[in-house]
C-alpha cells in the first residue's frame, strides 16, 4: 500500500476544509446575525481554525507529494498525468475514505472547542467544552444524521 499518497491525499482533503471554514467565518463577519446576538467568538474560532486546517493540509500535502503534485493539481501544468509512485489503488482510496471521515470530523470539530474557550467571559457550562461533543458535533453535521450535543 502507498502510505504516501494517502497520506498527500489526506492533506487535500485537511485544506479543503480549512478553506471552507474560512468561507463560512468571512461571511459570518460580513452577514451580522439577528438583532441583539453577537457571536463574534463564532467568527473568530471558525476563521483560526480554518486558518490551521489550510497549514496542516498544505504542509502534509507538500510533504508528502511534493511540489510537482501542487503544480499538477492547481496549474494543470504536467501534461503526462500521475507518476506510476503516485497512483491510487482500491486499498487506499478505502484507506483514504476512512481516514477523511475520521480526520475530517476532528479538524470540522476544531471551531465547536476554540469557541467553548475564547474569550474571558466563555460560561462554564459551554455546551462545547468536553472534545468529544465537539468530535460528535462535527461528525453529525458532516454525516447529516441530526444527532446533537444541544438540549435546546
């Protein structure tokens, strides 16, 4: 098995999300919310987060591909297609599959926990401050299952 295009692949996925979670936190900070609420933690731990999962992902990404694989990806600049070393096969495209889900659910659950612990005035009895309801949390909403940590 080729541990190191899983691995490359993985980091794609990691940036993905990390620029999603920037997207939402920019538009968090342009849309203001209903009359009266302020959550600028929200915004604030979406953006951080998304901020670290584009380091991560980019960082494990050239790693373990490599700059031609960025240059390939984004610039569409290799016209021979992939390396024979970086083909995928069945065995790690489900090795992939698996870790996404996993990883991806830890990195989405990243925001939940930074917005539990911002803040000076962060109440104790966050719903988010245990990472396990954040990990559970993010995984229901990438699964869309409707499960919740919430009470209300």
């Amino acid at each position: 098995m080729n541990v190191r295009v899983v691995v490359g692949q993985l980091g794609k996925v990691i940036t993905l999300l990390g620029v999603i979670l920037l997207l939402i936190g920019t538009w968090g900070l342009a849309v203001p919310f209903e009359e009266g609420l302020v959550e600028e933690r929200a915004e604030q731990a979406l953006l951080a987060s998304g901020g670290f999962a584009i380091l991560l992902g980019s960082i494990t990404w050239l790693l373990a591909l490599g700059f031609s694989d960025l240059r390939r990806t984004i610039l569409r600049g290799d016209p021979h297609g992939m390396p024979p070393g970086q083909r995928m096969g069945r065995r790690e495209a489900l090795v992939l599959v698996s870790a996404a889900w996993i990883v991806g659910a830890a990195v989405t659950g990243l925001p939940y926990l930074l917005w539990a612990y911002m803040g000076d005035g962060a109440p104790t009895d966050h719903p988010f401050r245990s990472p396990v309801d954040c990990y559970f949390e993010a995984m229901n909403g990438l699964s869309t299952t409707g499960a919740t940590v919430l009470l209300n």
